[in-house]
C-alpha cells in the first residue's frame, strides 16, 4: 500500500499553488501587455490604409491644390501665397466637377473625407490637434508659394490619445509625402 504522509501532501500542494500561481501572472501581464500595443497596432493598420488610399488618389490623379475648407467649402490658396493648409483638393480626371477632398474639420477635430457627391464625408480619424496638415513641398522639401504642377504634398497628423481605463494618455504624428506619378 501507497501513501503519502501529511508534510508530503503539503509541499506538493505549495509547489503546485506557486506554480499556478506564476503561470496565472505571465497571463495577466501578456493580457496587459496586449491591451497596451492593441491601440498601437490599430493605429498602425489605420494609418497603412489611410495613408496608402491617399497616396494612391495623389498618384494617379490630374491635379491637386492645397487650400482651406470652411463648412464644408474648400479655398484654394492663390499663388504667392504659402502653399499650407486644412486641406487637400484631388482632381482624379480632367473633369474638374469630379473631386476627392480631405480635410480637417475645424470644429470636432476630426479628419474626413469627402467627394463631388452631396453627403459623402467620412470621419477618418479624430482628436487631431493640429489644424494645417497639408503642404505643397518642392524637390527639397521647402514649402512653396505657388501651386506647381510638379509639387510633392506633405501630411502630417498630430493625434492627442485621451487615458483609457489604465492605459496613459499619449500624443502621436504620423507623417507621409506624396505626388504625382503623371506631369503633364
């Protein structure tokens, strides 16, 4: 017959607890870890996306301008003025009544999309802090005065992340250049 004494029974008991006990703090430490990069890694993916469709749009399309949008209309900055603003006009085609606009909005911070169709603005992104976030870049990077037809168009998003729960309040910039692939 097998048996185990009292103490026997004891120390096993405690090795098992300690052990319990250490794989139920890695997992609690991995799920916090987890919920930290989780909104990094958001960020992350929203910003390839966003970015990408942007820059894309820039690429293949007939004109841009840098300009302002004020409820909802957009101003072109003359020439001699500095090409930096709150928006972005794309033309894709020649037709000038077909364009892509993306812009911050002033009031909610928020960063949106819109197009020629009425009712087509879509938020992006939001708590931006920054409200110029366009740019009209030569060659080298110098923001110019006129609208060229061969500029390179700079965004930068300056993001505010209020706390969460346990997690720190955080500021963010994403940043990306871009321009035409066609120069006529």
């Amino acid at each position: 017959m097998l048996g185990f004494t009292l103490a026997e029974v004891a120390v096993a008991m405690a090795v098992f607890i300690l052990v319990i006990a250490g794989i139920l703090t890695a997992h609690f430490m991995g799920m916090k870890l987890f919920q930290l990069n989780r909104t990094k890694l958001t960020s992350t993916e929203w910003s390839r996306k966003t970015f990408g469709r942007i820059a894309n749009e820039v690429r293949a399309c007939n004109s841009a301008k840098v300009g302002n949008v004020t409820n909802g209309v957009f101003t072109t900055l003359l020439d001699g003025q500095t090409q930096l603003g709150n928006g972005l006009l794309i033309y894709p085609t020649t037709n000038a009544s077909n364009y892509v606009v993306y812009y911050v909005n002033t009031s909610d911070q928020t960063f949106r999309r819109a197009t020629d169709q009425a009712g087509t603005a879509v938020i992006l992104a939001s708590s931006i802090t920054n409200n110029l976030v366009f740019t009209a870049q030569n060659f080298s990077g110098t923001v110019v005065t006129n609208n060229l037809n061969n500029s390179v168009f700079h965004l930068n998003l300056q993001f505010y992340r209020p706390k969460l729960l346990q997690q720190d309040a955080y500021d963010y910039k994403l940043e990306t250049s871009m321009t035409r692939r066609a120069m006529q």
